[in-house]
C-alpha cells in the first residue's frame, strides 16, 4: 500500500491486537458531506444563537420558528450523502470482535452507511416525540412547517438534546462503559468542547486504551492522548480501514 504514512505502526498494531474499538464522532466527520460544523469559522454557532433555537425555552415561545429551522436542518440533511468516513467506520464494525461508535451527531448520516452498534448521545434529528405524551412522530414530511400536535394535544418536539438538558441516560452509560473497556479509542472530528461526550476519549485513556484523535486541527485534549492524527477524517478513516483489512487479509 502506498501513499504518505498517516498514522503511527503503533496504532495499527494496537488495532490489530484490539478486541474491542470504540470510537466517538464528531460534526467533522459530516463535513465533507456538506453538513456544517458548529464552532469551525462559518460553522452554524456563529450563525445563530444556541438559546435562540436549540433551547426548551426557545421552543415553548416560539414552537413554530424553533420548528422550522429543524426542518431546514433536516432538509439539508436529506440531501447529503455518507462520506467515505462514514462507510470506513461501517465496515470497521465488522473487522473487530466488539464495535461500537458513539456519535453525538444527530444528522443519521452513520446509519444511512449501514453502521448498527450506535449509541447517540444528541438524540436523531429523524425523530420527534409529543412532550406531553411520549408518542413518537418520525418520518415527517418537509412540507409541515409549523409545530406538529400530537394527538394528545401535546407539542411534538425534535428528539435531539437542547442546551441544558440531560443527555439519554442508558445511552450515556453505555458509551461509558464502551470507553471504559475498549483497547483503542478514537476521537474524531470533534472539538471535545461539550460535555459529557468530551470526557469520553479521557475516560478511555484513564482506562488504559491507546487514544487516538482524528481531526484538521488540535483541540483541548490533544495533549492529553496518545496519537494526533491530522487530515480530513473521510480520507484518514478510509485508508485506515484498507490497512487493517489488507493486514487482515480480508477482501
Ligand atoms: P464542533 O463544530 O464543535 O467541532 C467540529 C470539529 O471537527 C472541529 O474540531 C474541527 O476541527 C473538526 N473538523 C472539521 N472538518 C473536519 C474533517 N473534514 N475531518 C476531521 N475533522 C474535521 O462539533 P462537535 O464537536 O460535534 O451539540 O460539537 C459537539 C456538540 O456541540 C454538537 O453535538 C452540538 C453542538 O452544540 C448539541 O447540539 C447538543
């Protein structure tokens, strides 16, 4: 396999030795297929304000706009396609004994490239939940651009975490536990500015996994683990997953 090296042989040997890989995601790994990120220049929070829009508060005052710029991130969304990042971490849960990738993207890009063990840490943008009554409402046509009412009466929200809310609890105790029994982590695409997803990678490495960090620039815990991996994650993920199949020797 040519090319320029990317990636240390200590991570591929970690890898390979691997019994269990967890890996968290990050809005990077959606941007080459043309999702914005949040805190890159350009990136959605310089846009507009997080309590504006991806807020309770906001969404009890303002139901139908909150509702609208959903259904104009979903429309977006839509017309996106997985990205080689995408479909390398697809096909990586199939090379390793135990798999699991935790995302705190909610644009369902990884499912749509056939990824299966996902634990969300932000909910899915896909589905929507009456506040009142629980009832879900998924699949909604781009063409309702006000509120949706439940048929209890209550407001049907997005199933995505806003500002100062709880993350999913067993879902967050799962990617604890991932992080904490896994071999190797990586950490991909994300700014690891928001907690508790941020703690993750840390937890892993407290935890004696090799760490490593995808991403086009450093962040706040680059220092703190174990390898730097610097590029666009679609084409760092898709040569590594080529590396560990032709060491594999799977086809
Ligand atoms: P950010 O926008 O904070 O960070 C995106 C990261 O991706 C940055 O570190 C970029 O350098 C990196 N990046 C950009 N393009 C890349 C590429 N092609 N390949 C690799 N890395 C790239 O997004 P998140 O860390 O995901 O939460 O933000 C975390 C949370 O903050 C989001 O889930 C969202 C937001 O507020 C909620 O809405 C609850």
């Amino acid at each position: 396999m040519s090319g320029p090296k990317l990636f240390s042989d200590k991570l591929i040997s970690k890898l390979l030795d691997a019994k269990s890989v967890s890996v968290l995601t990050g809005a990077g790994v959606s941007a080459e297929s043309g999702v914005p990120t949040f805190r890159d220049p350009g990136g959605i929070w310089e846009k507009f304000r997080p309590e504006q829009l991806a807020n309770f508060d906001a969404f009890i005052s303002d139901p139908d706009f909150v509702w609208q710029w959903y259904q104009h991130r979903r429309e977006i969304m839509r017309n996106v396609q997985p990205n080689d990042g995408h479909y390398a971490l697809a096909e990586m849960e199939s090379l390793f004994p135990d798999f699991n990738l935790i995302t705190q993207n909610i644009d369902n890009l990884h499912r749509r490239a056939g990824s299966k063990n996902i634990y969300e840490l932000h909910g899915n943008i896909e589905r929507n939940y009456c506040i009142s009554c629980r009832k879900y409402y998924n699949d909604v046509s781009p063409e309702e651009k006000q509120a949706l009412k439940c048929s209890c009466g209550g407001l049907v929200r997005p199933d995505v975490v806003w500002f100062g809310e709880m993350l999913p609890y067993e879902t967050l105790m799962k990617a604890e536990q991932c992080a904490m029994n896994s071999d190797v982590f990586l950490s991909i695409g994300t700014s690891a500015e928001v907690y508790p997803a941020a703690t993750l990678p840390l937890i892993a490495k407290e935890s004696g996994a090799y760490v490593a960090e995808i991403n086009i620039r450093q962040t706040v815990i680059t220092e703190d683990l174990d390898e730097f991996i610097t590029g666009k994650s679609g084409v760092i993920l898709k040569r590594l997953t080529e590396i560990i199949k032709s060491e594999l020797k799977v086809q």
